[in-house]
C-alpha cells in the first residue's frame, strides 16, 4: 500500500502505533520486545497462534513463548482454546482501563507488602530504643518514628485507593470516557 493524500497507510499506522504501544508498556514492568507481542495482539482483529505471532514480531520461539508466558502472568492476554484448532490462541485484555487497574492495585499491594514487613521488624526495637534513650539519639530515633507513622498513613491512604479500584467505586471519581 502507498501514501494517500499524504496520508500512510493502514499497515504503516498500525506499525507507528503498535511500536508506540511496545515503548511505553515499559510502565506495566515488561520489555519493549514483549511490548511488541503486546501490541500486536492488541490491534489484531482475531485471535493469533503462537506461529502467528513469531512470525509478525520476527524473535525466537524461547523469546515469544517467554513474551506470551509473562503476558499471561500479568492479566494482559488471555490464551483461549479454539474448537477444531490444534494451537492455542492468544487474545490481548482490551480494556485498558481493567488492565491499568489491575496493575496499579498489584504495584500497591507490592508496596504495602514490603513496607509493612519492614515496620512490623523495626517498630518495636524502635520503641524500646526511645524509652531507654537520652539526648541526640532519642531525638533520632523518635524522628524516625514519626516517619514510621506518616507511613502507616500513607499505606492506609493507598490502600483505599487500591479498594476503591477493586470495587469499582473509583469510577464515580474518574469516569471512564464514554463512547
């Protein structure tokens, strides 16, 4: 196909998206090579085998079955059984508001966890520090304290966020657009 009017092509539009799509994916915590699985999926207008998609993104089998594997891990494509087919076929979430929202609701969940193990450790040593503490040192430590609470605060306040998203009562505040 050639330039219309100036204008590109289908193939040539969906190739400027679909390398869009591959770079910035980098925000769900994937490689621009398994963008480029993503993307293709994403603007295909059926369901493509694993041959198919080696094909379009030209990587090694071990790289596209890695790809799709961690595609899969993360909620962004689904595999799907076609009846009478022998191969698997792959299919991409195209709401990209449920697949945002999954992943900002694991990203926080992450980040809870970890930070709520390291004030579950240190608190109480923390604690017992200040009580038998004097001057300098304990003037430290009760800063650090205090920052151990503005945490508990934040991981709250994150957490609802992270609820309001599971439940859906974060559209009320951030509508989806309409179509």
């Amino acid at each position: 196909m050639s330039e219309i009017g100036g204008y590109y092509d289908l193939n040539h539009c969906k190739d400027i998206l679909e390398s869009s799509i591959a770079q910035s994916i980098g925000v769900y915590g994937v490689s621009p090579s398994v963008g480029r699985i993503y993307s293709v999926l994403y603007y295909s207008q059926k369901p493509m085998t694993f041959s198919e998609i080696q094909a379009h993104v030209a990587m090694s089998k071990a790289s596209v079955s890695n790809g799709l594997r961690e595609l899969t891990d993360k909620e962004m494509i689904l595999k799907i059984w076609k009846k009478g087919k022998r191969h698997d076929h792959y299919i991409v979430e195209k709401d990209c508001y449920k697949t945002f929202l999954k992943h900002i609701i694991k990203m926080i969940s992450l980040e809870s966890h970890i930070m709520k193990n390291a004030i579950e450790q240190t608190e109480p040593y923390l604690r017992e520090l200040v009580d038998n503490e004097t001057g300098e040192s304990k003037d430290e430590t009760e800063k650090v304290l205090k920052l151990i609470e503005n945490d508990k605060q934040y991981l709250e306040w994150t957490s609802s966020i992270s609820n309001a998203m599971e439940s859906g009562e974060f559209y009320n505040f951030f509508p989806k657009s309409k179509e």
